[in-house]
C-alpha cells in the first residue's frame, strides 16, 4: 500500500485514473539500499529511472581529483534518472542512499510502452523535467555567480518552500554534504552559519534552522 500511495501523490503520476496507476504498478520494483550503497554509476546503462519511496538519495559526480560534487537530494515520491528513459544513454552520474532506503525502478522498455498508450503520463514528465531544469538553472546560476552566504541563503529559503514552513527548517543532510551541494568545504560552511546566527538571520538548534529574518537572507 504504501508504494501505491507515492505513487498516486508524485507529480509524476498525479491524477492518473485507477486504472492507468495499476498498469504502473504491474512493471514497478520495489528495491532496497543500506545507507552508503550505490544504486547506479555513471556509465551505467540507462535502462529504467527511479523514484524514491522511501529514504534520501544523493546524485552526485566525481572530480578528476577525487573530489565529490553532489547535485541534488531527492526524498520521498521524487523520480531520478528519468533523462535517459527516452534517449537511452547511460547515466550522467552515480546515485548512492544517503540513508536506509526503498526505492522503485521503472523498466526503460515497458515504461515507455505505457507513455505511448497513456500521454498523460508523457504531459507530466515534461511538467517535471521542466520543473528540474529550471532548478538546475538556478543552482547553476547559484554556483557561477554568487558568494556562498548567498548561496546558503538561497538554499534555506528554498527548503521553508520545499517544506511548507513559515519560520523554521530541518537540515535532512549532514553539514559536510551540505557543503558539497554549495560548492565550498565545511569549514567555510560552519563559519558562515556562525556569522548568519551573530547578524540574527537564523538560530541553529541541532539539525533545526530557525528563519529569524528572512527579508534578511532574501537581501543576501
């Protein structure tokens, strides 16, 4: 029951009548990750996507020197390693569990089987495609462009939305892949989350963020 539920709420499959959800249902496989565990690597075969059911999962690359760049965090009811379902390339990155996970895999062949009876399915994968690439855009822009207070900023005011609070957050990651996924180290990270809670724009409490004056973080 509780595959079906993520599956009716994700955007991806949002609205879809009884009958369609049960065709999807039919191809899914519900896979289980230990915390730490790969799911795919880049090169692999893009043969099916995924979506979390539940858990967090970390898309990230690795730098010629070692060094890891995440690029998104993905929690419940959110797909990933969607692109190559339709231009079957392999994937452009590794997936690894940050925690205990369960996650659902959608076989690239009998996926696409489905979208060219059900275009409904193809209109909301677009919305969310769409929706990806302009969060893509902002991180990009996020990265080139701004100082990392701002990017911190950034990031905090998008988890209130995320997360559907007025005033406070859980940080879901640790500090050191907080960092990765702003593009700094977590050193510099600790240093401004120290300086933010001096100017009384945030306080911190465990892995709660208090959003003392967002106007504040907006202006950063």
């Amino acid at each position: 029951m509780k595959i079906r539920e993520v599956i009716e709420a994700s955007a991806l499959f949002q609205g879809l009548p009884v009958q369609e959800i049960d065709e999807i249902m039919a191809i899914v496989i519900a896979k289980k990750y230990q915390r730490g565990e790969n799911i795919f690597f880049e090169g692999d075969a893009g043969n099916g996507f995924y979506m979390v059911s539940e858990g967090r999962v970390k898309i990230f690359k690795m730098s010629l020197n070692g060094k890891e760049h995440i690029l998104h965090i993905f929690g419940e009811g959110e797909p990933f390693g969607e692109v190559p379902v339709f231009h079957g390339q392999p994937f452009p990155a590794t997936a690894e569990a940050l925690v205990k996970s369960t996650v659902l895999f959608f076989p690239r062949e009998r996926f696409v089987e489905l979208v060219m009876k059900t275009p409904s399915i193809a209109l909301n994968m677009l919305a969310v495609l769409s929706m990806r690439l302009r969060r893509f855009a902002s991180q990009i822009e996020s990265l080139s462009l701004k100082e990392v207070p701002a990017r911190l900023a950034g990031y905090l005011l998008y988890l209130l939305e995320e997360q559907g609070r007025e005033d406070s957050v859980d940080l879901e990651i640790s500090k050191g892949q907080l960092a990765s996924l702003l593009g700094t180290i977590p050193e510099t990270l600790s240093r401004i989350f120290a300086k933010m809670n001096e100017e009384g724009l945030i306080e911190v409490v465990g892995r709660r963020i208090h959003i003392l004056d967002r106007q504040g973080l907006e202006k950063k």
